[in-house]
C-alpha cells in the first residue's frame, strides 16, 4: 500500500500535494511522476483530483500552472497496459529495481531468493523493451531509473530499445556518460 495507492485512498493527503505542486509549476516547470500505477483508471482519478486542485486554486485567486503527468513502470501491469497508458501521460519512468522484483516474484530482500532478482532475464528485459515501445510509438519520453539504469553493459540495448533518459546514483554517472558517448561516437 504505496504509491497511487496509498494516494488515491487518502485524498486528503494526496490534494494538498497536488495543489503544492500545481502552485509550485507556476514558478517554473515540473514534471510529476505516479508511482506503483497498474490500473488507467489511477491516471484518470488522478486527473480528476488535479482538476478538482485547479478548481480550488482558481476559486482562490492563488498562482498555479499545470505539470507534465508521467508514470513510473515498475508493475507487469503496467507494463501490459503500456499503450494505453503512454496515450494518457506524458512521459515514462521504467523503475528496475521494482519491475524486477515484481516480474520474477522474488522479493529483492530477501535473500533465498536473491539470484533470481535479475535485471537481465529475458523476461525483464522483454518487460522493458514492451515499455519503451509503447513510449516510442505514442512520442512520449521513455527513462529509466533504479541500478540498470547505471550499468554500462546494459546502457547500450537501453538505448536502443528507444530510452532516452537515465537516472542513476551518482558513483554510476562517469562510466555512464562515457558509455553512451563511446555509443555516439560509433554512430
């Protein structure tokens, strides 16, 4: 019970956020990203908060502007519904770490069952490249962010699978950009 979950079941923590960051956009640009999203209808009672939040706002003659609305990957759900979701926001955050644990059942914690939280399954990474190919085809933006994201060995098909953003810890950043410079360079 975390993420759009957690914020959907209480609107009344979720609202002061959304009018915090609708305030905040009028100040300069943000982009807001749901976590843990495997449903449309989270994006579309979302949506709903935020116009009820604009509503609000505009009733009290306070400053905002609206945000860029993406969600983080990181449910097989999500992934399933990637199309139709990609036609609804405008960006992706394909979140490895707990798209991992969710594709292989194996909770990252735990450690019997530790070998089987790998990023490069062919069932993970088929998860990603479904993900970024709907990204692609709907002209959204398509990152990537928890450890893979920083892996040079794997920035390569990232990157060819159409990502365009990584976000890493930033012990990971030099080997990265290096990475994806020796990439450019090749082109």
């Amino acid at each position: 019970w975390r993420g759009i979950r957690m914020c959907l079941d209480r609107p009344d923590v979720f609202k002061p956020q959304l009018r915090a960051l609708l305030r905040a956009s009028a100040k300069g640009r943000i982009k807001v990203m749901l976590p843990m999203v495997s449903s449309i209808e989270e994006v579309f009672a979302t949506r709903r908060l935020i116009d009820e939040c604009v509503s609000e706002l505009k009733a009290e003659g306070r400053e905002y502007a609206p945000f860029d609305l993406g969600v983080m990957i990181e449910t097989p759900a999500a992934v399933l519904i990637a199309p139709a979701l990609a036609r609804e926001v405008a960006f992706f955050s394909i979140g490895t770490n707990d798209l991992t644990q969710y594709v292989m059942a194996a909770d990252r914690l735990n450690p019997t069952v530790a070998r089987l939280n790998d990023v490069t399954h062919p069932a993970v990474m088929a998860a990603i490249e479904m993900t970024a190919a709907a990204g692609v085809e709907a002209g959204i933006m398509v990152g990537m962010c928890g450890e893979a994201a920083g892996r040079p060995d794997l920035i390569p098909a990232f990157i060819q699978m159409g990502l365009t953003e990584l976000s890493m810890s930033p012990a990971s950043i030099q080997r990265a950009k290096k990475c994806v410079r020796d990439l450019m360079q090749a082109l």
